[in-house]
C-alpha cells in the first residue's frame, strides 16, 4: 500500500508493525480538527492494509496527547457552521470510540507524557496501553470551568471504578501512571528507559500471533461488553464458525495434535 501523508500525523510501517505519532509537539499534540480527520483517514486505510498487523499510537515529543485543542476545537468552532461542526465532532468521536476497537489489528497506546482531557478517551479505545512512569494524566476540564464532555465520561464510567474516576473529574488532579495502572486506566506503566522494549515486545508477541485469531479476540471482547450475554453468546458462536470457516479447518488444534509445539507457551505456526 503507498504511504499516504499527513499534516498532523507521521506512518512509519515497519516490518508489520505500523507506527502513528501525533506530531504536533509545539502544541503538545493536542486534537485539532485536521488531527481529528487525519486520524480517520489513516485508522480507515489500515483497516485495510495487509502489511499492517499491529498499531502503536504515540506522540512527538515531551506529550502523549493533550486533549482536545483547546482553541481549534472549542473556541474557533463555536463561529463555523452546524454542518462543519458536526462533522469535526463526528470523526472525533468515531477514530477514538469507534473505529480503533472495530480495526481487525490490536492497537497499543505508547504514553510518552502527557495526557489529559479527551486524550483519556484514546487511551481507553486501544486494547493495550503502556505509559512511562513520569507521565502525567489529567481530567483538567474543571479546571476550566467544564467537564469531561463527549464521550469522556461514558467510558470512564464504563472502564474504571466512580470512587477513582469521578475523584479526578471532580478535583482536575493529575494522576501518575503508577495511579493510572492501579485504577485500571492503563496496562501497566514501566520506567521511561524501559517504555520502548516493552511496547517492541507485546508488538513482537501479537505479531507472531494469527491475525485471524487477533481479529476474533478483538470481536469477542468488545461485542460482548456491548451486548446482553444472550447476544454475546450467539456471537461467540458465529465469529467462531467464521474462523473455522476462514482457517479451513482448525490448523492450531491440528498442530497440537501432531506435537509440532504447545499452545500453553506460545503461538502455532499460521500462514502469512
Ligand atoms: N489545546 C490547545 N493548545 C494547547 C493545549 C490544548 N489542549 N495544550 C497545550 N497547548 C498549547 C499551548 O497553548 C501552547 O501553545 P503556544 O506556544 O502557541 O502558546 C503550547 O501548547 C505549549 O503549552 P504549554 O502550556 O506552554 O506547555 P507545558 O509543557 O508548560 O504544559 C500542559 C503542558 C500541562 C499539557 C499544558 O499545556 C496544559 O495544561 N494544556 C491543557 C491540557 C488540557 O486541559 N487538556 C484538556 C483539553 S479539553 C478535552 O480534551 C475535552
């Protein structure tokens, strides 16, 4: 697939893995209605990209994502049309809630520093999140006489316990990510020295993996948290025909039944 370019973000694909970096650091990588789009675009082209098998989003510089631009995103849309508006906020809305959980690939959030307001609701959508130690989160928008809008508060509410998220919507605190691990809000939080082996690593261990089987994993999970365990259980049953269906039959059972390797400790041999 040709590389595609963009005026906020920068792709590196490498070997698999496809690496997005914000790259507005003068601005902290805050989201401005172009990051917003660009997000889109690009998150819509890897769907389909077969050389991507993994996502790692991180940001340029001292920050992981400042939030929503404070200025581009608030104040210069109060003056534009209804029209434009709604469509900054649609594309906002669905790279962070929607499209990274429905993308067949896993995505890994890289929290390189800080990260506040809106930027939550991107640690929240991808499926791991490693932070360095002296990186700071923050729900700031009391502080600006506000409160975590859009979709902020729906996951939070859904992803992390009210006696720790509401403590820091309603007191704008920062936490660390040693605080952000133990709430639930990230993975884990590793020394800054260590933050790049780690990611390589978990990278290294999904890219070894059948995108077949990460595709479903990512289904599973995030269809199931959506759906009553009635709905859940019907499609359970479906992805795993689907896979059946996909595989031509069951190769990693079938290579355990042979004794070519042992599913307990690591991945069976799949077809790229
Ligand atoms: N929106 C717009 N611009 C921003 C944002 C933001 N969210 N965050 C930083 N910037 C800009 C600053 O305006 C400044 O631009 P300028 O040089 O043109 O004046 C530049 O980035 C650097 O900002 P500083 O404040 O000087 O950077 P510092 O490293 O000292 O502080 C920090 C970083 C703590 C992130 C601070 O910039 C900050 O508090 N930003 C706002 C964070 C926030 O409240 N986010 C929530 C937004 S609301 C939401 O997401 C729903």
């Amino acid at each position: 697939m040709a590389e595609a370019s963009y005026q906020t973000i920068l792709v590196k694909k490498e070997n698999g893995l496809t690496t997005i970096t914000f790259n507005r650091p003068e601005k902290r990588n805050a989201m401005s209605p172009q990051l917003h789009s660009d997000m889109y675009r690009a998150l819509n082209e890897l769907r389909y990209d077969k050389d991507t098998r993994v996502i790692v989003l991180t940001g340029a510089g001292e920050s992981f994502c400042a939030g929503q631009d404070l200025k581009q995103y608030f104040m210069e849309m109060d003056s534009q049309p209804d029209s434009v508006r709604d469509e900054v906020r649609r594309m906002s809305r669905l790279w962070r809630n929607e499209i990274i959980r429905t993308l067949p690939q896993p995505v890994i959030a890289r929290i390189n520093g800080w990260c506040f307001g809106g930027a939550f609701t991107i640690v929240t959508a991808c499926d791991i999140a490693i932070a360095a130690e002296d990186a700071v989160f923050g729900l700031s928008e009391v502080n600006f006489g506000n409160f975590p809008g859009g979709e902020v508060t729906r996951v939070l509410t859904e992803q992390i316990q009210p006696k720790h998220a509401l403590f820091y919507a309603l007191t704008g605190k920062t936490l660390t990510a040693k605080e952000a691990e133990r709430i639930g809000l990230i993975t884990k939080a590793v020394p800054r020295a260590e933050l790049d082996k780690e990611v390589r690593e978990i990278a290294n261990n999904l890219l070894d993996k059948d995108p077949i089987a990460l595709k479903a994993v990512k289904e599973a999970w995030y269809y199931t948290f959506y759906s009553s365990p009635e709905v859940a259980y019907e499609i359970s049953g479906l992805v795993s025909e689907r896979i059946k269906h996909e595989h031509g039959g069951r190769p990693g059972i079938k290579q355990f039944a042979e004794k070519q390797y042992r599913p307990g400790l690591g991945a069976y041999k799949w077809e790229k």
